[in-house]
C-alpha cells in the first residue's frame, strides 16, 4: 500500500500536467485550424477538414504589406530591446553598488513605477508625444518603452547577488569603476541581462495600445497593429486574422525556446545571496 501510495502521486501528477499543457495549448491549435479554413466557415465551432487551405495567408500578403510591418516590428523591437537593456543594466549596477545622494529615494521611485499600471500612463505619454511631434515616428514608438521599472529593479537585485570582494580585488589591481562594471560584473550578470533582453523583445514585439494610439499611417504599422486593423466595424476576416496570429507568434516561439536555459536560470538566480 506504501509502495502504490508514491506511484499514484506520480500518475496524478503526469494527468494533471498533461491535462493543464492540452489546456494551454488548444487556443493555439484552434487558432491555426481558424487560418486554414475559408472566410464563411471561420465562426462556426465544427471540425471539417475538408476545406482547409493556404488561402488566408495568401490573402493576407496580397492586400497588405506585412513585410514592412515585419520590419517595422523588428526595428523597434530591436531598438527598445538593446536601448533599454543597456539603461537597465548599467541603472541597477548603479543602484546596488554606488553610493550617491538620493539613492534611497530613486530606488523608491523606481519600485513605485512598478506599482502604476501602464493604461494610465497611456495619455499623458501620447499628450507629451504629440507635442514633441513624435507621432507616426519611430522615435515616438521606441523612446517611451526604453525605461523598464522592472528590469532595473530586476538587475538591482542580480548585482547585489554576487560577492562584492571580487570588484573589491579588480579595483585593487588597478581597474577603474566602468571598467570593473563591463570586465567583472556584467560578464558574472550574463543569466540576468539574457532575462530582461527576452522579456523586453517580447514586451516590444507584442506591445499593442500604445503603437495603436501613435500610429496612424498603415506605412508605419507594426505587426500587431497591422492585425488589428484587418477587424473593423463593417468587416472581419478571422481566418485572416488568425493567419497573422501565427506569423505573430512564430517568431517568439522560436526565440524564447533558443533562450528559454538562459531564461530560467536568470529567473531563478536573480534577487538570490
């Protein structure tokens, strides 16, 4: 009885497991049998595989410019990405390893930020925007997603992580404060710094309302944008749409399962003495 006590944990387990991953993973697999189906069968909720075709994806490069809204995605995925990885990680080694006035108070800032949810910063950023002209300008969509409260708290707490005798004994051999930060700390902060660039690539990539709201010419769409854009209030393509979906997603599949070792173990080590 002890014996099968263990066991039937286990099976248990793996059913629950299994069950939460099928779960999880039906809206993605609906989404592409959505994209494989024509226009008039998209709504109804049967399977029939009869019909199924490439005819979605075809539609959706024939009458819109999804290539520039590639390239748009990844220009300012890319920029927001390397811009603001590089503030968060040299702001965080600040904030754990300097001493300077008004330290405690930005720190308490920056926690702050975290606790503001983002839709009601939403008008006063495209407010600000618009009187800086940065509207429909790629400026205007990367400049205000660079600061990130969470990955400079995030990298904060990694630099606090390691043994600050290891900077003790490089600045003893002579080395200077930036060079301490890009010689000793930032190769030792390499599982974090992986973190935060997936986080923020993703964040970019999939970010919607605030693009949505500085945008306004189909030239400067971005790929979410762009999707949105083919539901209106006279006209829907969901197989279309769904089509979209799946190149939208396709891409982050395909990084986060690249990065996802160096992911987890900047998760799992980070904020740990």
């Amino acid at each position: 009885m002890r014996k099968s006590t263990p066991k039937m944990a286990k099976i248990l387990f793996y059913v629950i497991a299994i069950s939460y991953a099928l779960i999880a993973i039906f809206p993605y697999i609906w989404g592409a049998y959505t994209a494989l189906r024509p226009t008039s069968q998209a709504y109804k909720l049967t399977f029939d595989f009869a019909d199924l075709s490439l005819n979605a994806f075809k539609s959706l490069f024939q009458k819109n410019d999804i290539g520039k809204w590639y390239l748009n995605s990844i220009f300012v995925a890319t920029c927001v990405t390397f811009l603001g990885v590089a503030t968060s990680t040299m702001a965080g080694y600040a904030l754990a390893r300097l001493e300077f006035f008004g330290k405690k108070i930005l720190f308490i800032a920056v926690v702050g930020v975290m606790m503001i949810p983002a839709q009601i910063t939403m008008i006063p950023q495209y407010m600000l925007l618009n009187e800086l002209n940065l509207v429909n300008n790629y400026v205007g969509l990367i400049l205000p997603f660079i600061f990130n409260a969470f990955n400079i708290f995030m990298m904060r707490q990694f630099f606090l992580s390691f043994p600050a005798s290891l900077e003790e004994a490089a600045e003893i051999d002579g080395m200077g404060r930036i060079k301490i930060f890009f010689k000793v700390a930032l190769p030792l902060a390499k599982p974090a710094v992986t973190t935060i660039t997936i986080m923020s690539f993703m964040g970019s990539w999939n970010n919607f309302l605030m693009p949505n709201l500085l945008i306004t010419s189909r030239d400067m769409y971005t790929l979410p944008v762009g999707m949105a854009s083919l539901n209106s209030q006279y006209f829907s393509y969901p197989n279309q749409i769904m089509a979209g979906a799946m190149l939208l997603s396709i891409p982050m599949i395909i990084f986060f399962l690249v990065f996802q070792r160096h992911f987890i173990q900047g998760i799992t080590t980070s904020g740990i003495k």
